[in-house]
C-alpha cells in the first residue's frame, strides 16, 4: 500500500492508495506515458539509502555522511545551500561603505588602520567560505547527510530556514541524498502524519525518527502524541509502510534517562525491530565505548548497519554546550589537552582533527564499522581535514550527466534535458517539479512540456547569492549605454576586473564562474560580447573524447562523448537583420532559433522536433543523449531569460533612472539567439557566421525588409 499526497485547505495530509506522484497544473501527464526508456546511466540514482549502505558493505567501500543544522536566518539559508567555485563572490559591504570606513581609519594610528583592513580581508573570506559550503562539503562524496529538527525554528513550514525546506532543498536542487530529522515532542499524531506526508511529496524518503527533547525540564506527555521514538518508527511504517527508510539514534554509553545501559540496547532493538533501517550514534570520544556497544547490539541481534556519530573537537565553548545537551562526560586525558589552549582556537581544532582522525582509524580498521557520520556544526575545515587524513573524502571530477542531478525519487530516471537551463538548473527544477514523469532515453514530442511559470525570483534557491551592492559594483552602479552592458559581458568572460577594479564573476544568467570547457572558447566568446553578441550559454564542438575526460567527459568509464558547438546570446536587431541573410549560406548545417520578448519567433528548424546535442556511448548500453535543444522549450525559457534582464539587472537601479531604462531597452528590442552546428567532427562555424554578421551589419547595408521591429 502507497500514500498518495492531497493539499487540503493548506495542510498535507495522507491518504492510502495505490500509486503516488505530483500532477503538473493542467492535470495532465507533462510528457508521453510511452517514451522509451534507457537504463540509468548512473545506476545508484535509483537506489534507496538502506539498498546504498547494503552494497557499500558488500563490497568493503566505507563512506562518510555529514550532519547539518537549519540556520537561523535567510541568509543563512542562501549561503548554506548555495553551491558555487573556489573563486566565489563575497558578499561584502559596498565599496562607499568601505571608502567611509577607510577615511576614517586615517583619522588613527596607522596600526590600527591596517588592523581594520585585515579585519575586513577575513570577514570577506568567511562570507566567501560560506556562501560555498553545501556544494564543498558534496564534492567530497558523502553517501548522505542529514538535515536536524529545530522545533523553535517551526521545521514542518516553508519557511526557507526550516528543516523541511533545507532538506528539501538538499535533495531537489543539489541532489545530496538527504534525511531529515523529525522529533514526536509536543506534536499530536496529526501534525506527524502531515509532516511526513509533506516530506514525501516534496522528495524526501529518508526520516530519522527520535523523541526530541522536552521543552521544559521535565518530560510531558502529549495528548494524543507520541512518548517514545518506537511509536515514531512504527507510526510511519503503519501510514506509509516502505516509503521512507527509517534512522534512529543509538547511545554508546546508554540514554541518560534509561534505567541501565542493558535497558537501553533493548530498547534500540525495539525500535529496530519496529522498522528502523539504521542507526546513528550519539558522539562518543574514545573507539572502544563504540566497538563494546556495537559487539553489545550484534550478541541480541541488532544486525542493520549501526554508523558512529564522530565530533570532531572544534572549540572549547561549542564542546561544552554539545556537551551538556548529550549529558556526556569528556574524559580525563582529552580535557588534560584542552583546559590549557582553550583560549585558542586553531589548537583545539588542531588537536580535534588529530584527536578524530586517530579514533576513526581505529574504528574503520576493525573491520566492523562500514562508516562515520560527522556532526559538523556547519563548520567544515576541521571534518573535510579528518576525512582527508583517513582517505576517505573523495573528489571525483567525473559527473553521471553533463548536468546537476536532482536526488528526488521522481526524477531518478532522468537523463534528458533542454540545454537552455544549463547554467540555471535549480530553475529548470523548480519549473518542472510538477511532471509525473521525466524523459528517459530521448526527449520525445515536445507538443506539451508544460512548464510551471517562474514568478517566484524571491525563494533562497533561486536568487543571486550576490548582494545588491556587490551586483552593483560588478555590473555598474551607473550604466552610460549599451556598450556598457556589452563591457560587463565581456569582463564576466575574460574574469577580468571592469573598470572600476571589480571582478564580474556572475550574470543574472550565470550565478556561477564559467564552466571548464567554456576556456575552449574564451577568446572568440570575450570578442563577440565586446561587439554586442551578449552570450548566456555555449559549449564547443566534441568528437569522441573520453567520458573520464576531466574537462568534458561524463558518465561511466569506458565510453566516449560528443557534442555539437552551441552559442546562445542577445543581440540587436541590426545583428539579427544581417544573421538571417547570412544563416542562408550555411543551411542545413546550422540550426537556428531566433525570438523577441512579444514572441516574434524566427526558425529554421522543426517545430516540433528536438536536436540532441550532447550524447554519449558506453559498453553494454544504449547511446545516452541528455542535453537536447528543443523549440518549444525554447519558447519557455525565453521568457525566464528575457524577464532576468529586468529582475536581476534594471531593479538594481531607481525607476525612471538612465541605467535602469538602459536595460529595458535591451529587454524590449534585443532578440535571443541560439545557433547549433551539426556537423560536430569539422571546425566549429559558428565564429564563422558570426564574423559575417558582423560585415554585413553596416547602416548602408541593411533595410528594413524583414520587419524585425
């Protein structure tokens, strides 16, 4: 028996039947029931966490997962989950503020003005730091991580700092498998089942499943609540029976309020035998508390997979308050070390990693612990250096598709997109997450893709992770023309500084720097923008490299990928005027699709028919193709991609103002360009067709024939 998810009145709510699923606003499935269908290409998408940890196991290949809380703040939430490179935006203060706060250091001694400054340089490398942690701490190649319950921060809502939406957002939008904790303290039997139901309809399948803490001091029962985890394990296999896989939380030296330790250990067996899947262990600081309970579960027959919760010392205060909520006692040779360096930070966390990394050793080369679980307190210098020291964190540059992956049930089959959102792939998921199903194997008819509309510029996993003063100051506080727009284009390429000394490291299209293979034609691209062929995606021409590649490759090993060069960009309508007489010369070979913001739509294409322009073949399957340029997709995004100009580049501005009325006159007579050259194996042309636009478009040459305004 499946739950099916309904919305009633705004309240999620469970009800038994026999198939689950989300339905796209029409009602209707967004794409053919029939399509064909191509295994996975990265097989473990598919598998759930518990059918993960099995194979790991069988095959002696430990893991690590990571712990985080939701932060308190909005802010918070776009830093924590935000994914971006190593040379990131800061979100630093305006550089008027920072002119004013230099003026007046020069009023002080010349000490203290360079104190200040050092101040500011670190402060702007902790903001950098952290607007990077989701994505640095999922590069390392944990199996999951988990997300905690703050019931004081209203976790069930959608708020963007709640459990609910940080787990969510996890899995949906950076596709780290995810568990989310849910505490039955002080919550009636109906909220539970919302919150659950909740969880599944928005991907999530993993649950850890604990009491929670008293609010009080003093444990009271909830009417028509829950007292126990055990009611909470065997509450969710009643309602929803194998949906979610089940967490639940050991204690290596026994529950503080457990009448014994013995009684404790059977009490997790109870849970287990109640549904569980696993267990997490509270943190413990010697390996032998943790291999004697671990012994102790296997003699009364807790078999599922038992992971040590490791903490990695970080600093004497978070020690003493983690401390004195898990009731635990640091021993004696442990505060011998701290008590004299507690007033410096970078020893204790020196001592910490040395401290981890010694008793994780211990622990894996028993042979009896499959992984660790860090609690990590969103911090990530001390964990990321301990799994370092044990081998265990693991950059691996090759990708399972050419594009971010989503970890959402739904879409573990997925291996199709349109390239348009290449550089925009939480919006691509946003605006799909109502399909009933994903294309697999092809694209399909692309008569009805149903796209949900994108007005929501607001939510934390859409928006700039840049403030507005840093935007600002990449792409100018004051714009003269459009040629000035046209040099913020050729800066963000070249990742050189504008003018005013600012590096330009985002676009309203582009959040992050440019992708490696983008160098392949950084010097024709920083030409072409410098002229007013304002580009927003491109990829070159591949012909049978290798899918280890590091630079381009993808998928499994062993096979080999392709693609056709593909320039997509803005441009005058002068340009286009001359682009649709020259695109007659290199017909069939070039595919073009050519729109305004009122939909004026020119093509030489079919209007229905897709153009693979990636593909991969690899041993023993069939050819992958996940990247497709597709019309009436196209059509869809040209209004995400036109409306980017006036959301995130002219409200930057006071109405009315020159800037502002700069970028809505590029919004309003730009037209957007995508040009595909299919003959991949020969030089790349579209350079080519570019350079001619750009002789034949001369005042004295162009008329007014083709009626582009």
């Amino acid at each position: 028996m499946v739950n099916q998810v309904q919305q009633v009145e705004g309240c999620w709510q469970s009800t038994k039947g026999e198939s689950s699923g989300a339905s796209n606003s029409s009602g209707e499935s967004s794409k053919e029931g029939s399509r064909c269908s191509t295994p996975v290409v990265d097989a473990d998408r598919s598998d759930r966490l518990r059918e993960k940890m099995r194979k790991r196991i069988a095959s002696g290949d430990q893991w690590f997962s990571l712990e985080f809380f939701p932060p308190r703040t909005a802010s918070g939430a776009v830093n924590l989950i935000s994914s971006s490179s190593s040379s990131s935006i800061d979100s630093s203060d305006s550089e008027k503020k920072l002119k004013k706060r230099r003026k007046k250091e020069k009023k002080h001694h010349h000490q203290s003005q360079e104190k200040g400054e050092e101040e500011e340089k670190k402060r702007r490398k902790k903001a950098t730091w952290q607007a990077e942690r989701f994505d640095r701490m999922g590069s390392g190649g944990p199996l999951f991580i988990d997300v905690t319950w703050h019931p004081a921060g209203d976790p069930g809502s959608d708020k963007e700092t709640s459990s609910m939406m940080i787990a969510s957002t996890a899995v949906n939008y950076c596709g780290l498998e995810s568990v989310l904790h849910l505490t039955c303290c002080n919550q009636t039997r109906e909220k539970i089942t919302g919150y659950l139901a909740k969880a599944k309809h928005l991907g999530l399948k993993n649950i850890m499943a604990l009491r929670g803490d008293p609010v009080g001091d003093d444990w009271e029962e909830e009417e028509g609540g829950f007292s126990y985890a055990i009611d909470l394990v065997k509450h969710i296999r009643s309602e929803f029976d194998e949906y979610f896989d089940i967490c639940v939380a050991g204690y290596p030296t026994g529950h503080p309020e457990a009448e014994s330790y013995q009684q404790d250990l059977w009490h997790l067996k109870e849970k287990v035998d109640a549904g569980a899947d696993f267990v997490i262990t509270q943190l413990f600081f010697r390996a032998e508390t943790f291999l004697k309970f671990l012994d102790d579960c296997r003699a009364i027959g807790i078999t599922c997979p038992i992971l040590p919760g490791i903490f990695p010392i970080q600093g004497y205060q978070s020690l003493r308050q983690l401390v004195k909520l898990s009731k635990l006692e640091v021993p004696e040779e442990i505060t011998k070390v701290i008590e004299p360096i507690k007033d410096n930070d970078a020893a204790i966390r020196n001592y910490g990693i040395h401290q981890a990394v010694e008793m994780s050793r211990v622990l894996l080369d028993s042979g009896k612990v499959p992984g660790l679980h860090f609690y990590t307190l969103n911090r990530e210098v001390a964990t990321v250096e301990v799994l370092r020291q044990l081998g265990l964190w693991i950059e691996d540059p090759r990708r399972p598709l050419p594009w971010a992956v989503s970890a959402n049930p739904k879409r573990k089959v997925e291996d199709v997109r349109p390239i348009f959102w290449a550089s925009r792939p939480k919006s691509y998921i946003y605006r799909t997450q109502d399909w009933d199903e994903f294309p697999n194997g092809r694209w399909g008819n692309s008569s009805s893709p149903a796209f949900g509309e994108l007005n929501d510029y607001y939510l934390f996993y859409l928006k700039s992770k840049s403030s507005k003063e840093t935007l600002l100051q990449m792409w100018g506080e004051e714009l003269k023309n459009e040629e000035s727009v046209f040099e913020v284009f050729t800066c963000y390429i070249a990742a050189k500084p504008n003018r005013n000394g600012q590096k330009v490291m985002c676009l309203p299209w582009n959040d992050e720097p440019l992708a490696p293979e983008t160098n392949f034609l950084k010097d024709e691209l920083e030409k072409v923008n410098r002229c007013g062929v304002l580009t927003i995606n491109s990829q070159p021409n591949i012909n049978g490299k290798p899918s280890t590649d590091p630079v381009v490759g993808w998928g499994p090993p062993g096979g080999y990928v392709f693609q056709k060069a593909y320039l997509e960009f803005f441009t005058s309508s002068e340009n286009v005027t001359a682009l649709l007489k020259v695109l007659k010369k290199y017909e069939p070979r070039v595919n073009y699709h050519i729109v305004n913001v009122h939909g004026h739509n020119m093509t030489n294409s079919h209007e229905l028919q897709p153009n693979a322009v990636t593909w991969g073949i690899f041993p023993g399957r069939e050819i992958v193709q996940p990247t497709v340029v597709d019309p009436v997709s196209f059509m869809y995004w040209k209004d995400e991609a036109f409306a980017l100009w006036i959301e995130q580049w002219a409200k930057l501005y006071e109405d009315e103002s020159p800037s502002r009325m700069i970028i809505k006159y590029i919004h309003d007579n730009y037209f957007l360009v995508n040009l595909v050259d299919n003959d991949f194996p020969l030089e790349n042309c579209l350079w080519q067709v570019i350079d001619d636009m750009f002789d034949l478009a001369s005042p004295e040459l162009l008329s007014d024939e083709t009626g582009l305004q």
